[in-house]
C-alpha cells in the first residue's frame, strides 16, 4: 500500500519541529555574520580608466574603420596589461613584494561591448594600494604600448582616487546574513523532515491503524496517579460532607 503524506501533516511536522528548524536558522545567520565581521579580511576596490583612441598622428577627426579597429585591439591590450611585462615594472616602482601571478589575481580588465574604455579595476585589503596598483598598471601600460606595438593610441582617462569615506565591495556582511538565513532555514526543515522520517514510534490511535491496518475499537486512558488522587480526595470529602450534613 503506498503511503502519501497530506498538506495537514506536513504543516504537524513543521509546527512539531519549529524549535529545532527557528533554532538552526539563527545559528546560521549568527555563524555567518560572525565570519564575515570578524574572519573575512575587507577588500576595498579601486578602478582606472584608459580610452583606446585614434592615433597622435594627423588623422580625420572621425574614422569608422580605426575606431573598429581600437576595438578589434582591445582585447589584445588586456592580455598585455596582465602581463608579466607590465606588471613585473608596477611591482618594482611600487616595491609590492609579490609575484606578478599573485598580482594578477588581484587585477581585472574588461570593457563594455562596443567602448573604447577600458576599466582596470583592482581588489586589495588597503584602499590606498588598490589605487596606486590601479594607476600605476594604467601608466606603465601607457607608455610600454607604444614600444611593444608601434602604436600611441592610450590615454588614461580617469585615474583612480581613495574616497573620503571608502567601503569594502567584499565581504557584504547583511548579504551573507540573509543567504545564511534561506540556507539554515532550509536546512533545518530538511532535518526536521528527515527526524519525522527517521522517528518510527508510536504515538497516536491514527499511528496504530497506520500500522496494523485495522481500525480502531477502543482505547484506554493513561490517568496520572496525582489525577486518581484527586478524584478519590474530592470523593471522600464529598462523602463527608454528605455525611454531616445528613
């Protein structure tokens, strides 16, 4: 015979275990703030930007075909801004003591479909380096592309600068909170289901003609022996009271 479960019981099993699930969902959402307040480092973020433009040289003031071909270079230009080549020379100027490999971890460098400005963003626990790295790797480049490509084309558009009031982009603490909050909510109605899985005891007249298949004739009452006491006490003096009054 298959067993199905209806919406009632399912709503039983959740209000039975609402303790265990309330109990696991604030753990969570306590762990997490907890690491992102006091484990995770705060990363700060800064960015530059470079315009990939039409050459110094005497050209028409607007050129389809070298606008798209600044595009076509684009790409090229962000391998090359990532590379040893240029990231070895901001690591000397600035006196890093990190590997180009380790500094490129820290940088990123994309564009919008179609824009000829390229972003250098860089992510550091110090504000103050994330802006020196990100504007010294738009300098280095700056002038290093013209020997590796025969080209002068870059400029920096907009250097990056530490704000007043600088913030970490990483980590977001109420973020972290609040996916803690979804997962140890969900995790503690799958616990609470997988125990009312796992929980094979007999409880209720409806366990036992679940499990004999039989319906029910009759049941006897479990009375506290305090109860019995009492019944019996106020019997007795009820009878006493009979008595005098007679």
């Amino acid at each position: 015979m298959e067993e199905t479960i209806s919406l009632k019981e399912l709503m039983q099993t959740l209000r039975k275990r609402m303790t265990l699930i309330v109990l696991i969902t604030v753990a969570a959402m306590v762990l997490s703030g907890a690491v992102s307040f006091f484990v995770l480092t705060p990363i700060y973020q800064s960015t530059t930007q470079l315009l990939v433009n039409q050459s110094k040289q005497e050209q028409p003031a607007y050129n389809v075909s070298e606008i798209q071909t600044n595009l076509q270079l684009i790409n090229t230009y962000n391998q090359i801004m990532t590379s040893p080549r240029i990231l070895d020379k901001v690591i000397a100027d600035l006196d890093l003591g990190m590997t180009a490999s380790q500094l490129k971890n820290k940088i990123s460098v994309e564009s919008a479909k179609d824009s000829q400005v390229v972003n250098v963003t860089v992510q550091d626990p110090d504000p103050n380096q994330a802006t020196g790295i990100a504007n010294k790797v738009a300098e280095v480049f700056e002038k290093d592309i013209v020997d590796l490509m025969n080209v002068d084309n870059v400029n920096i558009l907009t250097k990056a600068e530490v704000g007043a009031n600088a913030s970490p982009v990483k980590p977001q603490p109420l973020l972290n909170i609040a996916i803690a909050a979804i997962v140890g909510l969900m995790l503690g109605v799958g616990i609470a289901f997988l125990l009312e899985y796992l929980d094979n005891t007999v409880k209720t007249a409806e366990d036992i003609e679940k499990l004999l298949e039989l319906p029910m004739l009759g049941a006897v009452a479990n009375i506290e022996d305090q109860k019995i006491q009492r019944k019996v006490n106020s019997s007795r003096n009820a009878r006493v009271r009979s008595e005098q009054v007679g």
